[in-house]
RNA sequence: GGCGACGUCGCCAAGUGGUAAGGCAGAGGUCUGCAAAACCUUUAUCAUGGGUUCGAAUCCCAUCGUCGCCUCCA
C-alpha cells in the first residue's frame, strides 16, 4: 500500500508518487527571524518533522530543506528601533531557532538555504520572468505580472476577479494590476541592498523560496509544506514564478499544516497573541507538544490549552507504562499469553503503518501504541519477566521514535540517588513487614514529594521517578 | 463581500456509504494494611432541517455556529 498524502492543490489524498524512485525532495518554509518562534511555529516544523521521519522510516531517501527569511520589512523595521545591524539580528534569531528545534526533538534539515545567500540565484530569475514577459520594472522596483499567468490563483482556489472586490488594496498606480506583487523591492536609505540590474535593492518575499529550491533542490519537487496561512498569497506566488519561469510544475504535493489556536484565535507573532517556544519547554517536555500534536489532525486547527497539554501528559505517561519493568520475583508467563503479545506486536505494527499511510494519521498512530500498551501490561501483571516482555517494548520504543517522541523517564539506575532510595525502600520493607505503617507510609509520601514514587506489590516494592 | 476548512461522548479526537478507534476525565470492580500503578467492566448515533440510497457521521442542498485566508504571518 502507498502513502496517501493529502494535496491542497487539489483538496483530495492521493498516492505518494515521488519524481525519482525511492527519493523525495521536500521543501518547507521556515520563519522569518524578527522575533523569538512561538509554539505555532513548533507546531508546524513538528509535523513536517513528522512526515518527514514517517517517510524515511518507509524507506525514502529524503532530502529535507528548510528555509529561514533573513531580509525583510519586520527585520529592518525591528533592527532600527533597536539600533542594531539587521543582519546581525537575523543571525541571533537563527541560532535561537535552531536550538528551539533541537530542544523540541526536530531533525535538523539537510540544509537551511536562506534568502540573504540567494540573491545571484534571485535576480537571474527575475531577470528570467522580464525576458519571458512575466515581469516588468518600475522604478527600481520589480512586479509579476500576474494577468499574464493564466493559472494565478489555482492553489488558494481563487480569481482575481473575486479577490478585486472586497480586499483591500493599496492603490499603487504604478502596478499595472492591483495584484502584482513585488520580487524586487528598490532599496530606501539605510535599508541592506544589493546590486541589481534595476539599481540597489532587495529580494521580495516570495522570490526567495523559488530561488532557493531552484538553487538547491531543482525545478520540480516533490513535497513543499507550510502553514496554511501560507496558501495565499505566498505559495500562490511561488508557483507563479516558479511555473512561469521553468514551464514545468513546481511542486507534487503541496501540505498544509493548520493552525494553532490560542484563546480560540491563531497563535500570531503580529498580533502578539503567543507563547514562545522557550516558555512552552519551561514547563512542559517536547513530547508533550508532540504528542498533541499528533493526536490532532495536522491539518485541523489544534486548541492550545492547559486541559489539552495535562492530557497529553497523560496520555504520554500511559505510554510510558508499558515500558515499566517486570513485576518483582516473576517466573514468567504462559505461552498463550505470550503468544496474544507476540500478535499484538504484529497488528500494532500493522495498525501503525496502515494509520501513518493514510495522510500521517498520528492519532490513528497512537492508538495502534495504545492497543500495544495495554496488551503489555496485561502481560506483565500476569507475570511474564524482562525478556519476555522485552520485543514488544522494543517495538513501543521502535514506533515512537519513529513519531519522534522521546518516551524518556528519569530511570532507576542512572542517578546517584539510586542507593540511597534503594536503602529507604528496603528499610521501609522492613517496617511494612512489622506493621510500622505510619513510618513506612512516611517515607513514602516524603519520598514521593521528592519525585520518587513506591509502588508496592506482594512480591515487593518497586520505585520510579516521577514526571 | 469573496474563497476555503471545520462542527463526532464532559474534554482531546479517529473514522468519508454498511449499524461509531484511541487517550483524558467519570462510575463500579480486582489487587493492596492504606495508597499508587496496572488490569477488568461501563459511558455517544455523529450541529440542525431537508434530500439521494436497500443502507449515511460518511454524498447533495439549506440553516446555524466556529476558524483561517483575502495585509506580514508556521
């Protein structure tokens, strides 16, 4: 079975069908750096982190690029109120970023084009869309014409007719159609700039993500991903110049994430209505983010609350139960429960794939982990050992990673506490079997508040850490 | 005003023609000195109104509601 893949451009699922065998080319746009990311942008880079590592575990070869904006109006705007150099500015956000990421569990890129580092590629093409009469020149700025495409509006599903009518536009006089939008911006004082045929200036927005794939990955790929709020007017651009320019369809599959909604409104670095990325991991792990967001469709809009994020915590901590160890001094279980986990495991692995296959089904995904889980513990409860039990957590661990949650409890026998706690609960098995429970009840609630919870069994006493 | 998405149990949600996955919360139970964990049992007819069909949450129309885009935005 191939992996469906949900297609904006033409609102259905289709096959995975990749330009080259076995290879996949994917592009995704990556933010523009005036500011500290938000969990939006976690959210987006966490599902296409996702597609992208369900695409390797199917056995592609993926190249993976992600782009980062480092020249625009809100960089030099935010770089002059502050009186630093925007480039320099850019930079700092970048490398924020990037650790954001890394703390946050995505795979680094295969490579991280950005717009400053494409301005030959850029102006070759726009030099290229004025030849083939796609675009003029006005005033050291640069338009894309877009009457002259005949497709302009096929992936935002709209007309320029319909768009005319009650958007509003500013009335540039020197456009020849209201819609024409910029690729080259003439440079204003004290504004970075670079030469250009049509004096100094400056990229526009959308040019820079088709000058980079056309850079870096080629003409045609195979999955370019996003925000939805990206669908127009950027990506709608991006194929127009890219299309007018190369002939050729730009990109397969175009992917949208949805949006993340705060306080039922999209989370928005304009609007300020936000929750940084370093705030979100001061209190919470990276699993927790990822684990709601893979349990709501991403391409739905993801209500962001408290409610939400403590049931994800849940829901991570039942996952991680399965991979508890056995229960003290067990003789192992019998062949037939055995033999129900051995099946659990193949159709946990099946539910899986069959989930993951169908347009990157993550909560469909995690049920499959669920259904895993329980069948484990069950097990485990009816006495089966360490290694009996060990494939199939192997395949919990497997699977999650493949979904990119980390599942990583604090375990017993990695800290130097370790003797110490395993001094008190042996002392506390001691007065358990006097009946001193009012002492034995101490250590544990004194322990628990510590972090480290005791779980008794009449085989004895086992203990973790807590969450 | 235009375009698009969505409305499934208290909450998060899967499911796109054949009588509703999973998680959280709740209730009851097993185990336990108590507790915790785990396990077992249990909880919906799918916004509303029409229509198509042998049969619809799933297709069509209308209504209501929510959100996004149309200006920078993941």
């Amino acid at each position: 079975m191939a992996v469906k893949i949900y297609n904006t451009l033409t609102r259905k699922k289709e096959d995975l069908q990749t330009l080259e065998p076995g290879k996949i080319k994917i592009y995704v746009c990556g933010p523009t750096v005036y500011s500290k990311a938000h969990v939006g942008h976690a959210m987006s880079a966490m599902v296409f982190d996702i597609l992208r590592r369900y695409l390797e575990y199917r056995g592609y070869d993926v190249r993976y690029l992600m782009n980062f904006t480092d020249v625009d109006d809100k960089i030099i705007q935010r770089a002059n109120e502050r009186g630093v150099d925007p480039f320099e500015l850019a930079e700092g956000y970048i490398r924020d970023y990037e650790q954001n990421l890394a703390d946050l569990n995505i795979k680094p890129a295969s490579f991280n084009p950005r717009a400053t580092q494409e301005i030959g590629q850029i102006i070759e093409m726009i030099e290229g869309l004025i030849e083939k009469g796609y675009a003029y020149p006005v005033d050291g700025d640069v338009y894309f014409r877009v009457e002259k495409d005949d497709d302009y509006g096929r992936l935002s599903g709209r007309k320029l007719d319909d768009m005319q009518a009650g958007a509003r536009i500013d009335v540039d006089t020197r456009k020849e159609h209201p819609m024409d939008f910029a690729l080259w911006k003439a440079a204003r004082p004290g504004e970075p700039e670079w030469e250009s045929p049509w004096g100094k200036g400056r990229p526009g927005w959308h040019i820079e993500c088709s000058a980079m794939n056309l850079h870096h990955i080629g003409e045609q790929i195979d999955i370019h991903g996003g925000g939805n709020d990206l669908i127009f007017p950027h990506h709608e651009n991006e194929i127009a110049q890219t299309e007018s320019l190369t002939g050729k369809p730009f990109a397969t599959y175009w992917v949208h994430n949805g949006m993340l909604q705060l306080g039922g409104e999209k989370m928005s670095k304009s609007t300020g209505n936000l929750i940084t990325i370093e705030d979100f991991l001061a209190d919470y792990s990276a699993d927790v983010l990822r684990f709601t967001v893979l349990n709501s469709g991403y391409r739905s809009p993801l209500t962001f609350t408290k409610e939400v994020l403590a049931q994800s915590q849940k829901g991570l901590e039942r996952l991680a139960s399965g991979l508890r160890p056995a229960l003290p001094g067990v003789k192992g279980a019998s062949l037939e429960v055995l033999d129900t986990l051995a099946k659990a495991v193949e159709t946990a692995q099946e539910n899986f794939v069959n989930a993951m296959d169908d347009d990157f089904n993550g909560s469909g995904a995690l049920a499959s982990l669920f259904d895993l889980v329980r069948v484990i513990n069950q097990t485990r409860s009816s006495g089966a050992t360490d290694e009996e039990l060990s494939a199939a957590q192997d395949k919990v661990r497997e699977l999650s990673g493949v979904l990119g949650l980390m599942l990583v409890t604090e375990e017993a026998g990695t800290s130097k506490a370790d003797a110490f706690i395993d001094m008190l609960v042996s002392l506390r098995s001691s007065l358990r079997q006097d009946k001193q429970w009012a002492y034995s009840d101490r250590i544990r609630d004194e322990l628990l508040a510590l972090g480290v919870i005791l779980e008794d069994s009449k085989d004895g006493t086992t203990w973790r850490w807590g969450s």
